[in-house]
C-alpha cells in the first residue's frame, strides 16, 4: 500500500474506517467489530451501487482503491468523520478539458470578432455620413453592399469546407473580413466606389464563416450537445454585436471613426495565430485528441471524411430543405433589419445622441447572448429526456418567430427610449430561440452536407438582408418606421407556418 493510500484510508467514510485519531490511541491494530457488518454491507452496497451507476465514477474508484479488499473485515463506522462535500480529490482535477469545446470555443471567438467588424459600421455611418453629405438612400445602398459579397459565397462556402474541410475555409474568411475592416476608412476617403468594393469583400470573408463552422462542429460535437455548442458559437455574434456597438461611439469621440475600423481589423491576426496551431477540421486528423473522447465524438457522428459529390438534385426534392430556405429567408428580414437600422431608429425616433444609441444597441443582443444559450440547453434537455427532434426544432423555432413578431407590434405603442429598448430585448431574446430551431436543423437533416445545406438556407437569409436593408431606406423615405416593423412581422408568421408544416428533425441525407 502505497504513501497516499495510507492517507486516503483512514479518512474515506465508504471503508468503513474509523476516526484515525480513536484508532491509534485505542490499539496499534484495528479491530474487527462484528456490530458493525449489518452498517458496513449498507454502506458497501450503497457504495457499490452508485459505482455500477455511473461508470465515470467506477474507473475512478477503481484507480483509487487498488490496494484495498473492500471484501476484508469490517471496521467501526461509529465515530467515522463524514467527508466534506467540497472536498476535491486530486485525481478530479487530472481530468483534460475537452478538446471538442475547444473547437467550440474558438469558433464562438471567430463569431465575436464577425459581428464586431459587422456592427461598427451601424455606428461610424453617422458620424461618416455628416462628413460625406450621404442621404439615407445612400446609407442604406452602403448597409447593403456588404451583402453582395456574403452572398456570393455561402453555398460556395458550403462546397469549400464540405470538401476540404471548415478550418481552412474559416482561416480564410477571418483573414480576409480582417483585412476589408482595416481599409475601410481609406476606401471611405478615395470615394463612394471605392468604399462599396471593399465591404463588398468584406462580405466575401464573412460569408464563409457559417459555413465553415457548421462542416466542424457536424464533425466535432455529438449530437446530445448539439444545441449547446451551437447556441454557444452564435451568441458569440450576440456578443460581438454587444462588444461593436458598446466600443465604437468611445473610439469615434476619442480618436474619430476611422479608429473603429483599424483597431477591429487588427484583432483577426491575434485569432488566426490560435487557431491554425490548435484547430484541426475534423477529430481524425488531431494528433493530440484522447482516444476515449475520440471513440466518443466518432461513436456518435456520421462519416468524417470529405464529400466528394454533392447530391443537388436530392437536396432540392426534399420538403424540409426548403422549410430552412423559406423560414430562413423570414427570420432574417427582422434580424438583420436589427443589426443595421437600430441605431438610426434609436437616434431618429428616440432622439438619442451617438453615444446613447450605441449603448442602448447593447441590451438586445446581450439578451439574446443568455437567450440563446438558455434555448440550447432547454433543447438539448428536451432531446435527452426523449421528446423527438423534430418536435424540439418546431417549438424552438415557433417562439423564435412569433416572439419577435409579437413585440415589434408593439413599438408603434411606445414612446419612450427605456420602453422601446425593452420592447427590441424582448423581441430579439425570443428571436434567439432560433439557434435551436432552424441554425441546428441542418446538422440533423444532413450532417454530411450541413456546409452545403447552410450555405443555401443562408443565401435566402442573405437576400433578405440585402432586400431588407435596402428596402428600409427606401420604406423610410416614403412612409414610417411602423411600416419596417409590419413587413418584418408579416414574414415572421409566414416563416411560422411554412416552418411547423414541413421541416423534420430527421436525417434524410446520407
């Protein structure tokens, strides 16, 4: 029996062992105590039974009683101190944290700098459109530009990570979105042109990213952490969003709005440096991957090895693609009208200066940072209990959709800025349900092809936001911003009904 065993010993109340202190003053042996048998069977059956219950906890006491013969006499359990509930034992403190959420993390990070180069520019356009003379036609041409480039490469992402795998593919798109913040203010100076060419291509970069994640995490994460990592990845542009619209009016009073542009495109080489030496596109090619949480990630997961031909025609023949397409398309009309008019709303209708309008921005999207997180894991804890996927995905979805739409109804009621910005937290926390929903659904339908599969649902999601952008200026040159909020709210209830009629949680890709 080895140094620590002796130390353990005495004091493990599921031995039966007495108080070490009464032992060795009492006898210089233990003595067997036959009234103690009938109270130390409990305890070892007791002990024995928890063991067999959990076999995490089996292979450690395994480890921890070799040496011992639990069968052996039993001793006194009268005076035996109870082991402290926070006592940690050394060996838990041995276990690695896994490498998967790694992965995950290091996703969320990418998805924090994202929308943080994203939102800067619902900022600094204020500031840049009083230099520049722009009308709101001209604003909202400007928003919208950065959709060209997100759309051309969603489903071009999709094949891209699909058959070369998503950690090339996000390297690429964060290096690239890096580089197109950082020359904003210079394209901004040269001209309108110029300026619409680089967030053109700063949408290039940023529309490989979804793409690229969802091929990793379909290879890295078991589906009974499905919701989880995912709500977690996508509140990383919740936070991003939180952390761009908290930071930028401070840079733009403090060294002017150029600033926003070169101290958030600088941040993607710190990223890339992690990422290329720690992430691998899938768990077969990590060297440094356990081989149990790797028989648990591939035990759990289809085939890891790279599409070779994409199956378009079957692809499109399935109702529940279409359903993410549809509902897809709807639920992003409202989001990204959000991201890139709220501050204009805030300053115009709440009549907020700059500052206040950013800050106020803040409390949505760090409503739908817990939201998100809070769905995840309500879904995640749905699945396991045994409700089917199917029906998790349409509840999820339902309260992302008809949530938002009931408080955006609600805005032509209110007047104050305290009231409003409650009101937009609300409908956003709901909105945020939807990574539950249709954000998970293209993982469960066809993991294989969850790249390809995200790349088309989110071009329909891209056009909405180009449309939507675009159309908001041109609703508000023309009418109110109740009319922005009623067009939202009408494709909100299409995406309800389209959604709960034809998607499944099914796979029906192989």
């Amino acid at each position: 029996m080895n140094a620590a065993a002796l130390f353990v010993l005495p004091f493990s109340p599921h031995l039966g062992l007495s108080n070490p202190s009464k032992s060795v003053h009492s006898s210089h042996k233990l003595q067997p105590r036959p009234r103690a048998v009938k109270a130390d069977k409990s305890r070892s059956w007791s002990l024995r039974r928890i063991v067999d219950l959990d076999p995490l906890l089996r292979n450690r006491t395994a480890g921890r009683t070799r040496g011992f013969d639990l069968k052996s006499d039993p001793f006194d359990v009268a005076d035996a101190p109870p082991r402290r509930a926070d006592t940690v034992d050394a060996t838990d403190l041995d276990e690695p944290f896994p490498k998967r959420w790694v992965i995950v993390i290091l996703c969320f990070s990418a998805f924090l700098l994202c929308n943080m180069d994203r939102v800067n520019m619902s900022i600094a356009i204020l500031p840049m459109s009083a230099e520049f003379n722009w009308d709101p036609a001209t604003v909202g041409l400007i928003q919208s530009s950065f959709f060209w480039g997100y759309l051309l490469t969603q489903i071009a992402g999709g094949i891209w990570a699909d058959t070369v795998g998503g950690k090339t593919v996000l390297a690429f798109g964060v290096v690239w979105w890096s580089i197109a913040t950082a020359l904003t203010p210079i394209a901004a100076k040269i001209g309108l042109p110029f300026l619409l060419v680089v967030r053109a291509f700063m949408g290039i970069g940023e529309g490989v990213a979804m793409p690229a994640m969802n091929n990793i995490l379909s290879k890295w994460v078991p589906v009974s952490e499905r919701s989880r990592s995912l709500a977690l990845v996508y509140s990383g542009m919740y936070l991003g969003s939180v952390t761009g619209l908290a930071f930028s009016p401070l840079l733009i009073h403090s060294l002017g709005w150029p600033s926003v542009f070169y101290s958030f495109g600088s941040l993607g080489s710190f990223w890339i440096t992690i990422w290329l030496s720690k992430a691998y596109s899938s768990p077969l090619e990590d060297p440094e991957l356990s081989s149990e949480e790797k028989k648990l990630i591939i035990g759990n997961s289809v085939s890891n090895e790279p599409v070779k031909n994409i199956p378009w025609r079957l692809i499109l023949s399935k109702a529940p693609v279409w359903a993410l397409i549809v509902s897809h398309f709807c639920h992003n009309w409202g989001t990204f009208i959000l991201l890139t008019w709220m501050p204009t709303y805030y300053h115009q209708v709440l009549k907020l200066n700059l500052t206040e309008s950013g800050l106020l921005c803040v409390l949505p999207w760090l409503t739908m940072a817990f939201s998100a997180n809070l769905g995840g894991w309500i879904a995640d804890t749905l699945v396991t209990r045994g409700l089917s996927v199917t029906t998790v995905r349409k509840i999820m979805q339902s309260i992302g959709f008809l949530g938002p739409a009931f408080f955006l109804t609600q805005l032509s009621n209110i007047h104050t800025p305290g009231m409003a910005v409650l009101c937009m937290a609300c409908s956003q926390g709901t909105d945020a349900f939807s990574q539950s929903g249709l954000y998970s659904n293209h993982q469960d339908i066809g993991p294989r092809y969850s790249g390809v599969l995200l790349g088309l649902s989110n071009t329909a999601g891209v056009l909405a936001g180009v449309f939507g952008t675009a159309a908001t200026g041109y609703i508000l040159q023309h009418g109110s911003w109740d009319d922005v909020f009623k067009v939202s709210v009408g494709l909100y209830i299409v995406g309800t009904v389209v959604w709960n009629l034809f998607s499944t949680g099914e796979k029906i890709l192989d």
